[in-house]
C-alpha cells in the first residue's frame, strides 16, 4: 500500500525571483489558496496518509503557514466561512511531518533527507512545480503500480525545444513505456525520446541507497534521475501518460498561464 508521499520545499525558486524571496513558490496563490495546497489535495484524495515536507531553515515560514494561530482563529470565530478554511487547514497539517534539508544540494539530496521517515516499500514523490489538473495523477500511478509491482513514473511528451528542461526517458518496450534509460536535462541530440518525466514519482524505497552514493550531476546536484538510472539495472520501471492537464508553475510565465487556467 502507498501511503506516505515526499513533497521537497527546500530549493530556493531562482526561476521565481525575486518575488521568491520574500514568499516560497510553493505558498503562492493558484486561487483562494496555495498551490502546496492543491498538491496536497491532490496526495489526500489519492489515499495517502502522510506527507513529508522537505524544507530549509530560510522556508520557515511553510512551517508557520500549517501551524495552528490561536488567536487569529478567535478572532475570526464568528466569520464562518473563513474559520472553515483555517479549519481545514488544521485538518491538513496533523498529516503532515516536516523535515529540513541543510543546503540546496538537489532533488536526490532533498528525497535522501526523508529516508528515515518512510516505512512502506514504496512511497510517492511530488514536485510542486508541477500542477496536473483535472483527474488525480497520484491516484493513476499507484493503480499502474499495483499492476505492474514496481516503480512508476507520470510521462508526458514534449516538444523538441523543451527537452532540455526535463529528465528525458528512453524505452526498452514502447507499446507498454517499459523505461530502460532516463538522462537529466540531456543535449536534443542525446535525448532518448521525447517523453519527459513530469513531477509525480511513485518509487522504491531502494532509491535512497542509490542516493546515498550518488556523485553530483547536471548542474552540480545529486539528481534523482541519475540515481533512477542505476535503478534501472535492477528493478523494472514503467511510465505513466497522466490524463490530466499538465501545467508549468516552475517558471513565472509557467505560473500565470496556471492561474488563468485554474480560475477560467
Ligand atoms: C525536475 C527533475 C526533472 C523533471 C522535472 C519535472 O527538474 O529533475 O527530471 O523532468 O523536475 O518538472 P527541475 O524542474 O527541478 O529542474
């Protein structure tokens, strides 16, 4: 059973700034409420039980966002709808653990950081730069899992131009995206297909290992996509093509056509 998910927090949004400075992407309105919010809604709907939130000592203020005010609920008490809100949020937060990770060393560090909290053999992996609206991704890659026994991931096709900004995956099977390479943001010329890993992950816990060894990639991070290749040798893994609507909140045009999207 996949019940726990990773949600990593800690990068510093270089792609956002500055507005990133002051307010963490990841608390950004996609509405009435924040886009970490939609995500978690996303994990909860799809039967996860806890999420574990990977921040930094300068995101804080994620932490602060969860956690119960007191006062402001008194003073609110007789405004019904707003108190429900901050109700549900209360709700949200007992689901949630947070953990912090030092130094912005990359997505494989961040997901290494939350080894010792995950139980199950297999857990979900969220990015939240990736909003997929319209049908729960979470909830299709753990019934492809429970299918296949093994390690899924959301795959989406790209165009040409954009290969360079995702993991880019390679087939053994096509007919039934049985994955046998996946590079990190590789040349157009060294990409293996065209089909890009979007932010919905639903791994083995045999990953940590692999991170745990794992030498600095593109851009001098630890990156998960290496350490899913060394994966690879051993245990099988497949895609997923989502049937939701893939939208873009890595980048500040990413984020404003996602807005308009969701409130249209
Ligand atoms: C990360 C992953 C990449 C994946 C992408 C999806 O990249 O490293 O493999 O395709 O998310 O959004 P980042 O957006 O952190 O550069």
């Amino acid at each position: 059973m996949v019940k726990q998910a990773i949600i990593p927090l800690a990068g510093l949004g270089t792609r956002m700034l500055p507005l990133s400075k002051a307010l963490p992407k990841e608390l950004w309105p996609i509405g009435s409420r924040s886009i970490l919010e939609k995500i978690l809604d996303e994990c909860f709907d799809a039967g996860i039980t806890q999420v574990i939130l990977v921040i930094s000592k300068k995101k804080e203020i994620i932490k602060k966002y969860f956690s119960k005010n007191k006062s402001l609920e008194n003073t609110i008490k007789r405004k019904s709808e707003i108190s429900q809100t901050l109700a549900n949020l209360n709700k949200m937060s007992k689901k949630i653990k947070f953990v912090y990770q030092d130094k912005p060393k990359g997505l494989g560090d961040a997901v290494l950081c939350a080894e010792k909290l995950i139980k199950s053999k297999y857990f979900l992996l969220i990015l939240p730069d990736d909003i997929i609206d319209g049908y729960n991704c979470s909830k299709e890659l753990i019934l492809l899992h429970k299918k296949k026994k093994s390690s899924v991931l959301a795959l989406r096709q790209i165009k040409k131009k954009e290969i360079q900004r995702y993991g880019i995956v390679g087939f053994e099977n096509t007919k039934h995206l049985k994955i046998n390479k996946m590079i990190e943001k590789p040349t157009i010329k060294s990409a293996p297909s065209k089909f890009a890993i979007i932010g919905r992950y639903l791994l083995s816990r045999s990953i940590f290992n692999l991170l745990k060894n794992q030498k600095r990639g593109k851009l001098g991070e630890i990156q998960i996509t290496d350490a899913m290749n060394s994966m690879l040798k051993r245990e099988n893994f497949y895609g997923c093509k989502f049937k939701g609507k893939y939208l873009d909140c890595g980048t500040i045009k990413g984020y404003i056509k996602s807005f308009i999207e969701i409130n249209k």
